[in-house]
C-alpha cells in the first residue's frame, strides 16, 4: 500500500523544513526518489494542488516522492529579507535553495538509504533542481516543467529582452486587434506598450541573439543556467523539458540557449528530450493538460529508471 | 514555541493540520480557517506567520487545510460547505482535546474562510470571539466571480469564450464539474456557496466580532460590512491599512501585515 507521511528535517543551517514523504508498496519500490521541488510562493502542494496529482502517479509507479518547503516559505522555518515578488524568484533562479534540496536528499538517504534521485518540479522547482544536480551527481536525472531560462524583469520593462519567437506572436496577436473597438480605445488613450508595438511590426529585439560571447550573456538571461544545464547532460545525466504552450518559456529556451550553444550541444542532443503542450498555461491548469504532462513524464521516467 | 503536523480523522478521510503552541500555559485556542482555492495559496505564508506571531504572545493555534485543499485527503470536487463545516468541527474539537483549558475558542478566518467560519460559530455556542479579514459576505456574488475565472482562463487559452456563464451552469447541473484555475467547482458546492449570507449567519452568533477591512487609512467601511454592524451583535469594523495578501501581487507578502497586529490586540482585549 502507497502511504503519504508527514515530515520534517533540518537544512545546513538548522532550520526546520516541513514537508510530506510518498512511499511506494514495497514490493514495487524502484528505489529512487522523485524531488517535487516547491515552485516557491505556492509551496509544496504547487499551483492547484498540482504537486499531489504529479505525486500520486508516480509513487503508483513505485517511486518515493519527497515535497517539502524551502526555508522562509510554507511552513517552514527561517525568513526571506525580499520585499519584491521578482527579487525572490530570480533569488530561487540564482541557486538559493540548493543546499536545502541536498539537505532533503542528506535526509532521505539517511533514512531509507535512497541514494537515487530524479530532480523534478515546475518553473523555480526546475531551476532549483537543475543547480543542485550540477553540484550534486545523487541526482541522475532532471524532469523539469516550465523551467525558466531568463530572470525575472520589472513588470514596467517586460518588453526589453524579448525574443524574435514572442515578438513573432505579438505580431499576430496586434494584426488580429486591427479591427477590435476596445484595443484601439487602449490605443489611443495611452496605455498600449507602443515600444513593444513598434518592436513587433519591425521585429528587432532589444537584444539579438548572435551575441558573440554567449558565455557571458548582457540580456537577462540566468547566467547559472547554460553551465548547470550543459554540465549535467556532460555527466550523462538525462533531462526533460516540459513547456507549456501560451507562455513564453520555451521560446526562451530555444533562442536564449539552445540557439547560442549549438556547438556545445551537439552529440548531447540524445540526452534530453524537449516537449510542449499545446496552449497550457504556465500552471497546467487544465485537466487535458496535466494528463499530457503525465503521459510524457512517465514515458521518460520508465525509460530512464526502470522497475528492478 | 512548538510546532506539531499531523493528520486529523474526519469521515474516514485525512485532515492535516499543524498545532501551534507556546512553551507555557495557552492563554486562548485560535483556529485559523484559510480561503478558497489559490487564494489560500497566495495567503499561506502570512497565515504561518501569523499563527507564529499568535504564538508569540501566549495563544495556541489549530491551522489546517480543509478537504479537498492543501496536504489533506479528497478531491476539490468532492469538498462542499458541509465538509468544510464537519473539518471545522473536527479541529476545534482537536485543539480543545489538546488544550484542556480552552473550554471556547476564536476564529480568525481570511476571505472564504471567514465565511465558513461565521457560518460554524452561527451553528455553535463554543466560539467566543470571531475575526473575520475581509470576509466574503454573499455567496451568490462570490460564486459568480469564481465562473468569471473560467471565462477569463478562457480567454487567456482561446482569445475567446467558448463557453458563457450559462453553458457553465448547464454543465453543473448535469453533474460535470467547471474548472476554476484548476479546482473542480461542482453544482453541490457552488450552490452551496451561492446560498451564503454572512448577516444572517451573524445573527445567530452571540460571541463578538472584529470585521477586518483592507484599505488605506481613513478610508470608508465598504457598504457590506456596515450593512453586518446594523444587523444587532457585538460587531466592530476596522479598517487597516493592509495590502492583499491572498493574490499575486509585484510585492513579496510573507506576513499580513496591518491586520496582524489590532487582530491580536483585540483577542487579547476583547
């Protein structure tokens, strides 16, 4: 019989973190743990309670799966200094809670000898998963849903670090609003993005992508995340990248990484996967949509974490 | 301070709630009853906080998630206002076990929380004191702004509404249920919800009231909560100047801050 427990274990510094442990039966326990890193705001049962329908069909599988909170959120210890929602996610994108998730491994495989781990979780629980298995090789592979490639901007300068792919669909998006009363009203009164306009129909991003070093990125790409992603799939580690359709990460993705490290990537390229789900939002909000999340992410997991 | 998880039965299904106590005698036992959905999501933080600061200052603290929400048993679409009322009933009669000395309790509720836990101290006569932050005051107003979400996913996902509000209702009755930002609102329990009034369940409650209003200061208590003050009982507005935790906000609100303080101030004096 599946169970769920309570939990909880300190971190590095000796906080509390609270959390929920799924336990396979026994006698179809694959002997690894799925980390469903938090997102960070929404905690350790993630947008709608995501983290629990993700949870209860992989522990079916014969996985452990470990939730938990990071410190100064949920119900954990500890407290965040931010006062901005934006300085606190490009805080969880700058690595910020890495040692709590090897703090969580440290205490899984003190307690049940797990010393596999599969990395997973959406948008900041990606990320998160994404630096601590660059550090930290008990994770043997990554299955990352929304993961951000850039930092988080000011909303007032959204339109600065744009790529060629997101001005192509604003495009579209301004053509189709030609003949709609309400958006030239918005128009004319001063509160459309003209420069985001003027950018779309010219197409000439702040910022274009054949940056001669694409090591050292002057957009507001994470400077983490190429080294991160590229040492794991050097390690032989696989990874797979779930992307929602109507958000605009996967677009990031292409043009901030994959475009600009196509040297490095080659002979890497069987090692992950990249995938979207047509016209789901960032959260997976849908029903349909967590159904395809599920059907691919359990596809890959026993492909690359068999039954014993 | 000491700080306890552990999972309540209720109906045979799981409750997880977390007691929160002071190292000392507890003055008063709190239960803290969180809102809807991604309301309670956006909240949850402030809400530990709170429960912390409670702590603080010498009271012990029931907060839980009710079925259907959080880390506790049943699916969204199997939750209603009557499970939500048996969950309350289970944690107060828990917190009382625990605090032997707590014979009546408060209840701090946000949003819908508040409404369900007027709707609970309406029914019983173990609540002493009742603080409500920014409560939901009629149901029917709140359960259409709940189908307004699924048009405005709608429109989001398709450029359009595919289905309109009646389409919605239609598919309520017929036993599907609409999705609201991912929770399954069945016909049960948005009729349930539509059926709410707070000023009637207000009538019934003998203990006092603390309505807490978010706003600037001097602004003027909103229509509906003065409407609540004229309805007899011992019901006080306040007016703090307190941003909205429970949504997405550009600001990172990790403590609810401006109702916190005249909240505690007030269950200790009233």
């Amino acid at each position: 019989m599946n169970t769920v427990s309570s939990v909880s274990f300190a971190n590095r510094q000796g906080l509390r973190l609270d959390g929920m442990l799924h336990e396979p039966d026994p006698s179809s326990a694959r002997g690894v743990c799925v980390l469903l890193l938090s997102p960070g705001i929404k905690g350790r049962v993630g947008p709608h309670r995501l983290y629990l329908k993700i949870a209860d069909r992989f522990v079916s599988m014969g996985f452990h799966v470990l939730r938990f909170d990071y410190h100064g959120l949920g119900d954990s210890e500890g407290s965040l200094s931010e006062n901005v929602m934006a300085d606190v996610y490009n805080s969880i994108q700058s690595g910020r809670y890495v040692e709590d998730t090897r703090s969580a491994m440290d205490w899984l495989e003190n307690l049940r000898g797990i010393n596999r781990f599969v990395a997973s979780g959406l948008c900041g629980g990606a990320i998160s998963g994404l630096l601590t298995a660059q550090l930290d090789d008990r994770i043997r592979s990554l299955l990352a849903l929304g993961m951000p490639v850039a930092l988080e901007g000011n909303p007032e300068d959204w339109g600065r670090h744009l790529t060629t792919g997101q001005l192509g669909s604003l495009r579209k998006g301004y053509l189709r609003n030609i003949v709609h009363f309400d958006a030239w009203v918005r128009f004319l009164t001063g509160r459309s993005s003209y420069t985001v306009i003027w950018k779309s129909l010219t197409r000439r991003p702040e910022h274009r992508d054949d940056v001669k070093t694409p090591d050292a990125p002057t957009d507001n790409t994470n400077p983490r995340f190429a080294p991160a992603f590229l040492s794991v799939l050097k390690s032989g580690r696989p990874i797979i990248l779930i992307f929602s359709g109507a958000d605009r990460l996967q677009w990031e993705f292409e043009e901030k990484f994959v475009e600009r490290h196509q040297d490095q990537l080659r002979g890497l390229r069987s090692l992950f996967e990249v995938h979207k789900i047509e016209k789901a939002n960032h959260v997976l909000s849908d029903p349909d949509w967590i159904a395809q999340m599920l059907t691919l992410s359990t596809q890959w997991l026993d492909k690359n974490h068999p039954p014993r | 301070m000491t700080e306890e998880a552990s999972f309540l039965e209720v109906s045979g299904q799981r409750l997880f709630a977390v007691f929160c106590r002071p190292l000392g005698q507890v003055q008063r036992g709190v239960v803290l009853c969180h809102p809807l959905g991604e309301e309670k999501l956006w909240a949850h933080r402030a809400l530990v906080t709170f429960s912390r600061e409670l702590v603080a200052r010498g009271f012990g603290v029931i907060r839980f998630d009710f079925r259907g929400e959080g880390d506790s048993d049943c699916d969204f679409q199997d939750s209603s206002v009557e499970t939500r009322l048996e969950d309350i009933t289970a944690v107060v009669a828990a917190l009382k076990e625990r605090e032997p000395s707590c014979s009546d309790v408060s209840m701090v509720g946000l949003r819908f929380g508040a409404t369900m836990a007027t709707l609970y101290a309406a029914r019983r006569n173990d609540v002493r004191q009742l603080v409500l932050w920014d409560p939901i005051v009629d149901g029917a107003a709140y359960a259409q702004s709940l189908l307004r979400i699924n048009l405005a996913s709608q429109l989001a996902a398709y450029k359009k509404v595919v289905e309109g509000r009646d389409k919605l209702m239609e598919r309520m009755t017929r036993g599907e249920a609409v999705n609201i930002e991912g929770y399954a609102l069945t016909e049960s329990f948005f009729s349930g919800i539509s059926s709410l009034r707070v000023i009637e369940a207000l009538r019934s409650f003998r203990g006092k009231t603390l309505i807490v209003q978010p706003g600037n200061e001097g602004s003027p208590v909103r229509p509906e909560f003065s409407e609540l003050t004229k309805g007899g009982g011992n019901i006080i507005v306040s007016v703090v100047a307190g941003q909205p935790f429970w949504k997405e906000t550009k600001a990172f609100l990790p403590r609810a801050d401006g109702f916190a303080v005249p909240t505690i101030d007030w269950l200790e004096s009233a």
